[in-house]
C-alpha cells in the first residue's frame, strides 16, 4: 500500500515488489524439489532397467 500511495502502477507493484518476494521462496524451494525428483527418477531408471544404484 506504501507503493501505491507513492503512485506507482498496479504493474509496478506487482513485478517489483510481490513478484520478487514470491521468487525468492521458489527459489529457495527449487534445490530440494531438484533433489527429490533426482532420486526418484534414478530409482526409476535402477527398477526397469535392473541396474545397481543409488537405491535397491
């Protein structure tokens, strides 16, 4: 509301100032998301293809 009050845009407020704030937490999110469909996808491939692994 500050920044609206100092007259900027809709658009303004939203890409530099929410949709920042908002990236930050995907960001953060996206190295242990990574992580996990890593080794989902190696378990995945180790189970079809009956290679030794990280998993079984």
């Amino acid at each position: 509301t500050t920044a609206k009050a100092k007259g900027l845009s809709n658009h303004k407020v939203l890409y530099g100032h929410v949709f920042r704030n908002a990236m930050l937490l995907v960001i953060a999110g996206f190295p242990s998301a990574f992580i996990g469909i890593f080794f989902t996808g190696s378990l995945l491939v180790e189970v079809i293809f009956s290679l030794d692994g990280l998993g079984l």
